[in-house]
C-alpha cells in the first residue's frame, strides 16, 4: 500500500488552501509548521492521529514527507513556485499556492465526508496564525509542549503526536474540554478549544522570549 | 555501546618484553595470538578495565567473579606506573580514556574535540559525563554494566543465556528503557528483601509459640517496677493494634485498586496496540484515496502535466511532442502504474472504507481516552491511599521502636517469665507477618503487572532479538536452534527468558547442552544483543572475547569462524583472544582477508612476550603456526 501513495497529499493542499483563503502563499518551513499544528490537534478535533512522522529538526518540527509531495505536486501542476530565492545551496526560500488545479482537488476532496470536516481545522488554524501574524508561526510550534518538551529533553525520536500521553497538547485540551462547560450547560466546542489553545500558546511563546530576553540581559 | 579503535598500554613488565603494547584495531576481528601465560587474558582485562572500571558488587554479586585494580598488581613489576589509554567511539563521539592500573580514577580523557583533561577528579567527572551523553546512558552504571557483562566474554566465562538476573537487566535495557529496568530492579531487590523478612518473622512466631508452650504454667506474681514497665508496653501495644486496625482495610482497598489498575493497563495497552495499527491503515487508506481523486482530475484536466503527456503527447519536461513516451505513459496508467518510474501508483479505494475506518478509530479513541482518565483518577485515588499508609506506618514505626525487639534469642530472657507478654508478642509478629504477606502479594502483582507491560510494549522487539539470535545460534550449530523466551523456575521469578531449543528440546539450564555448546550459544546469544542494540541506536560495537576454543572439535570450529564473520559482516568488531595450534579459530576466520589484512588483525605475542623455557624451545613451531594463519 505504501508504495502506491503519496504521502500528505491532503495535508499539504489543505494547507495551501486555508492559507491562501487568508491571501498567505506558505514558505517551505511554515508548511511544515502548519501541517505540525494540525497533525498535533487532529486527535482532539477529529479523535484520530496520524502515525508519528515529525521529528524535531533544526528549524522546529520537519516531516520530509512534506517537502517531497510538495515537490511532485509541483512537478504534476498542482501547486506553483513564486519567490523562489536560491540563497545557499542548502537553504532555497520560496512560496507554495495551489494553481487551479490544485483548488479543484481541494474542492473535490472536501465533498468527501469527512475529509470537509479535516478542511475546517486547517481553516480554523489558519485564522489563529492569521490573527498573531503568520511571522508568529514559529514562535507559536515552539511553544506547542510535545515539541517543547522534546526539544527540552533533547529527545531525537519523531514527536508522537499520536500517542495519548506523549502528545501533551492533546493531553491539556482533552482536560481543559472536560473541566469546562458552556454558558448553556453544552461542551466546549471544538472551534472555541482551537482558539483558546491558541490563546495559551501565544502567552506560553511571549513568556518564554520574556525569560530568554532576561537570561541574556 | 563502545566501539575501540586504539590500545595503548605502557609500563606493562613483566608481561611484554618492552612493557609496550598498541593495538590498532580495525573494524571486523582483530586476534591476539599467543601461548599460555603471554598476556592475552591481561590485555583483555586492560581494555575492559580502562573502559568501565573494575567488576565490583554491583556488577557480580558472586565475590569469586569480582575483580579489580588488584587483579594487575600481583602480574605487573610496578603497577603505579603502567597505564592504559583506550580510544573508543560511542555513537558519533569519539573518547579517549587514561587510566593507571593501580587505582579506580582516570588519569585524563578526552572527549570529542575538546582539550584533554588531566585533572584525575575532573576527569573521572567528565568521562562518566560523556560516556552518558554520548551513548545516551541515564547513568554511569548503565555503561559499565554493559561494558562487563555484555561486551565482554572472560576467562571466568559467566554465562548470559542462564544468569537470569543479568539477562532481564540486559534486555530490558536494551529493548526498553533503562529508567523502566532500574525501577524494576529495584522492585526485585525489595521483593528479595521482604521475602527474606517474612520467612525470618515465621522463624520467630515458631520460636515464640514454643517459648509460650515451654512456660504455659499459670504463675502470678506481685505488682513491681517491671511491672509498671509492663504497663507502658501494654499501652502502646493497644494503640499499635488500633493503628494497624486502621492499616488491613487500607490495604485492602489499595490491593483492589492496584488489581483495578492492572486491568485496566491491559486494556489500555490492547487499545493502544489497536489504534496504532489502525491508525497506521487509515493514514495509508486516505493517501490511497487523495490519489485516487488526483489521478482522476489528472485525466480530465488539461492544465496539469499528466494530462499533457497523456493527451497532447507532451514531455512535462521539456514540453516536446513525443508519441513514444506517451505511449508508455498511456500503458502505464492504464496499468495503475507510475508514469515515469514504472512502480505501482494507485488503489481502489471508496470513500465509504476511509469513513468505515474512521469511526472505528474515532470510537476506540473515545474509549482510550476513558480508560487513560479512568487510569489517572486509581493513580491519584491509590497515591492517596498510599498517604494514609505511611502516615499511620511511621506512627506505628515510632511505637514498635520503643517496643524491646522480639528476637528468638532475647525471647527467652527478657518475656521468659511472662507468658502474657509473649502471647502479645506473639499477636503482633503475627499481624506484622500479615502485612509483610500483604507486602509481597502487592510487590509481586506490580511487579508482574510492570514486566506485562514492558513485553506487551517491547513484545516487537522481542522478537526480532530472538530472531536475530536464533540466526547466531543456527550458524554455530549448522542446525535449527531458536532462543525462545521461557518462564523463569526459579523462586520469587515471574518472568520469562531467552533460552536456546534445538533438537527439540529446551535448553532451560546449562547443564542440558555440552560445554561447547554452553560457551558459544551464550556468545551467540551476546553478539545478537550487541546487533540489536547497535540497529535501534543505529551505531556499531566491539565484542571482546577469550574464545574458548579448547571447547570445540574440528567440526564446529568452522561454525565457531562463520559466527564471528557474521557478526564482523553486521559492521561489528570483534577482539578476540587465541593460541597459536593448528586447528585453531584464527585460521578459518582470518581466510577471508588478503595477507596485508591478516597481518593488520594479529598480534603475535609469542614475538612481544618474554617465554618460558618450554615455550622458547618449541618457539620455532609457534612461528611456523603463525605463518600458516597469515598464510
């Protein structure tokens, strides 16, 4: 099975697409963080998990998988280059969108059961990113705790989102979610934990520049 | 684990002619040839010493096996002055380590590119340090455990496959993680201890119920000062029973919810099996399914590459007309294969299987989270409990400490007079036997509880060590043999262990194989260890070896050098030890290398060693024995 597929097809259009709803052309980093995101949230928002793919890296979390199927996609015609900037050899700097397409199969995926539902959290971490600032996305993966802790702990393993111990962001929503109840008696909703967890993820990504900006003063 | 590359060892008289040795060693087998009393044993011991220290209690709990700085005094001139320097590589970091032979401390390291450190304090700090970095050691002690009874095979030839205790620590280092075993470990040493404690409090009921027979005697005696005294006791015994009232049903309800806990773990841990292998089938199911959908917009749509080549014969390279790669093209999908590679490229899969398995995953997931929430509320619920526990233990602690200790030798002495008192005595080591029966219950269920889940989590792992040392095993006996994990028979042991079977039968103690299959089923067993680490840290190790090739017969020598060629062809190094005879393991192992290399993986001690007068007279054949291994 493996051998016939592509991997993260769905992920990297999905999340070409919410940016691009947002007018955001991804860079190959910020791809990799915003598939990060969401492979992090996907068991709280869709109670499934993808097999641990990402490992911590240099540059914060990094799934080759990604930038080799962003790569055929390319190639195929489903996504396009703009600002490539060939700095160094190792480092190209350049901007994913998807061409048309690219939208139609995004259109197309989305009508599939299920798959709309996976759609809606890119949008929803699309519109988190969108409101701190997508130059904050870094920021914001580098206060997510699984890949803190990994970080930290200078733990070279893939970041097991999909373990329900090892993935603390899971951990906190799934406690938060059930400590909390609505003003009308209902569950937190899903959107509101997305932009709660956010919330915090912002205040944890300030404190620590905080303390970093101390520690060197 | 270490990899050696260099020796180095200096002041080394009488034993070597100059009091020098170097060895370079090369990746693969490298040979120290020699005679009886030339060394062989002494370099070993030199390396393995450098490396880890000496072999105190800690790593042999038999004192004939332990070893140390000592072992060189009585075979050096003067060992404050000899010395050994090893440079060995621990996964991408590459040590040097100084070490005097008359003493524990380091006399310099070097550890990657940094400076040496001459500092012995210092030093010794920043080797253990290092070493821990390095090869991502919780502890010190982790390595030299390893470092003795893993990596080296001496003279003393402790076997791995039947020492139980250094078995289930190896493994479970090796395939678990160290922080797991060494909370085990601790476990098995306070299940030993209450064990030990129990059978000694039988001892002293039995001592006090025949004390009580011996003097059953009604006999009242006048109030005086020991009687007062008496009266003390008698208080602080009631309040003793009242706390330990207050214990049993404690107890009790922590020993449900431990058995609640245990349940659930299994559950959990099933669940968690199932969701990653679902999990891992969904993910592969969905790509299958966005393909599906990609190849299908490819075939309509005119603006996508796949769609140029295969309507308007188009290269999507070059964008030149060509018909034939078209053609190939065509073919190619047509047989739902990749246009340009060739390999598979597609799948039927509906959208109705990705939406079955979703719900599936979604419902099992709900489910994982209960039972992990459920798992945290009995933690805390037994955390709480366990408060309660030690509160009341140390108020009972404060009260038995004033109590005169009931010892079977005091009995009759102190309370021989007092059949009242024994018979409270009597009550409370009962009740203390009681709770020490609880105790081990309790240390027994976490402690299977605890080796359920590591072979439930490591139970892949598992097999592939066993797998990979059945193939060691099958090399040296040319035959079937499987190492197949077996309960363990002994006492107080609830778990299993890697034992070999061929033949058809099962190899549970040594005694049941012949010494030559006793020294290299436990060397075969070593080296797939060593194979195994090194593929889950992704780094190679040397094996140091005193082959005990006075063990085997002609036949089973060639076995003995395909072995080790195997372990060398893994990308391991082997340091091995052998007399210059005919017959011997060095010829057949060394065959595969040219001349030059054969040269390279010896040392000739016969030509570094001063020799006895029988061995100078038949020095001549030694040489001539040397020659036909190097060909």
């Amino acid at each position: 099975m493996e051998a016939s597929t592509i991997p993260r097809v769905k992920d990297v259009a999905f999340a070409l697409a919410a940016a691009g709803e947002c007018g955001q052309q991804l860079g190959r980093l910020p791809l990799q963080k915003m598939i990060y995101l969401a492979d992090v949230l996907a068991p709280i928002w869709r109670e499934i998990s993808k097999p641990a793919q990402f490992k911590p890296y240099y540059n914060g979390p990094y799934d080759y998988h990604i930038q080799n199927t962003v790569d055929a996609l390319v190639f195929r015609g489903f996504v396009t280059v703009s600002d490539a900037n060939f700095r160094q050899i190792k480092t190209i700097e350049c901007r994913y969108s998807l061409t048309l397409g690219g939208k139609e199969l995004v259109n197309k995926l989305t009508h599939v059961n299920g798959l709309k539902d996976d759609f809606t959290l890119f949008q929803e971490i699309a519109t988190e990113v969108e409101r701190r600032g997508w130059q904050n996305i870094k920021s914001l993966v580098y206060a997510e705790p699984t890949y803190d802790c990994a970080v930290i702990a200078q733990n070279p393993e893939r970041l097991r989102t999909e373990s329900p111990t090892k993935n603390l962001s899971r951990s906190f929503l799934r406690d938060f979610r059930d400590s909390m109840v609505g003003f009308d008696g209902k569950p937190v909703s899903r959107r509101n934990l997305v932009q709660m967890y956010f919330a915090v993820l912002s205040r944890h990504a300030t404190i620590k520049s905080e303390s970093l900006t101390k520690e060197f003063a | 684990m270490p990899k050696i590359r260099r020796v180095s060892s200096t002041g080394f008289e009488p034993i070597f002619s100059d009091g020098r040795l170097d060895l370079d060693l090369p990746s693969g087998p490298f040979l120290l040839l020699g005679g009886n009393g030339l060394g062989k044993t002494t370099t070993l011991q030199t390396v393995i010493f450098a490396l880890a220290g000496d072999a105190g209690s800690d790593i042999e709990e038999k004192t004939e096996f332990q070893w140390g700085a000592s072992y060189f005094k009585n075979r050096l001139n003067k060992p404050q002055e000899a010395e050994v320097e090893v440079e060995f590589a621990l996964g991408d970091t590459k040590i040097i380590v100084r070490r005097r032979m008359n003493s524990r401390t380091i006399r310099g390291v070097k550890i990657g590119g940094q400076a040496w450190i001459h500092d012995s304090t210092e030093a010794t700090q920043k080797y253990e340090e290092g070493v821990c970095a390095a090869g991502a050691y919780e502890c010190f002690d982790d390595f030299r455990y390893l470092v003795h009874r893993l990596c080296y095979l001496g003279e003393s030839r402790r076997s791995l496959v039947w020492d139980q205790g250094a078995q289930l620590r190896i493994v479970m280092m090796v395939c678990g993680d160290a922080e797991m075993e060494r909370e085990f470990r601790k476990l098995r040493s306070t299940l030993k201890e209450t064990d030990s404690e129990l059978r000694h409090t039988h001892v002293d009921i039995g001592s006090l119920e025949r004390r009580l027979s011996q003097i059953e005697t009604p006999k009242k005696a006048a109030r005086s000062d020991d009687d007062e005294k008496g009266d003390g006791i008698q208080i602080a015994i009631r309040i003793s029973a009242e706390l330990e009232a207050e214990l049993l049903p404690l107890s009790k309800m922590r020993l449900k919810l431990r058995e609640k806990l245990v349940a659930i773990r299994k559950e959990l841990i099933g669940i968690n099996n199932e969701l990653e292998h679902l999990q891992v089938t969904f993910s592969q199911l969905e790509d299958a399914f966005v393909l599906k959908t990609l190849r299908g917009m490819e075939n309509s749509s005119a603006a996508l590459a796949l769609h140029k080549l295969l309507i308007h014969e188009l290269c999507p390279f070059c964008t030149k007309k060509t018909t034939t790669l078209a053609a190939q093209a065509r073919e190619a999908v047509a047989q739902k294969k990749c246009p340009i590679c060739g390999q598979q490229h597609a799948s039927d899969i509906s959208a109705d299987e990705i939406g079955k398995l979703r719900q599936e995953i979604a419902a099992k997931t709900i489910r994982q989270d209960e039972l992990q929430k459920l798992l945290e509320g009995i933690e805390e619920e037994e955390a709480r409990l366990i408060s309660r526990e030690v509160n009341i233990k140390d108020k009972l602690n404060i009260i038995v400490a004033k109590l005169p200790r009931v010892q079977f030798a005091e009995v009759s002495g102190l309370v021989g007079s007092n059949p009242k008192e024994i018979r409270e005595r009597l009550r409370t080591t009962r009740t203390h036997y009681s709770q020490l029966e609880l105790k081990k219950k309790n240390l027994e269920e976490d402690m299977e509880g605890k080796y359920k889940s590591f072979s439930n989590l490591c139970a892949r792992r598992l097999s592939q060590l066993s797998a990979l040392a059945s193939e060691y095993g099958n090399k040296f006996l040319g035959a079937p043999c499987n190492f197949v994990m077996t309960p363990s028979r002994e006492r107080l042991s609830l778990f299993s262990f890697f034992v070999p079977e061929f033949e058809e039968k099962r190899r549970e103690s040594p005694e049941s194989c012949s010494e030559s299959e006793r020294f290299f089923l436990d060397i075969a067993f070593r080296m797939a260890v060593i194979v195994f680490a090194g593929l889950l840290s992704k780094t190679r190790s040397t094996f140091i070896c005193e082959t005990p090739e006075n063990a085997l017969d002609l036949a089973y020598t060639e076995n003995v050098a395909a072995m080790f060629q195997k372990f060398s062809y893994d990308g391991y190094s082997l340091l091995l030890t052998a007399n210059l005879q005919l017959g011997g393991v060095a010829k057949p192992l060394l065959d595969a290398y040219p001349k030059k290399d054969k040269e390279k993986r010896t040392i000739n001690l016969i030509e570094k060693c001063p020799l006895s007068g029988v061995q100078a007279e038949k020095k001549k054949e030694f040489m001539r024995v040397y020659r036909g291994i190097i060909g």
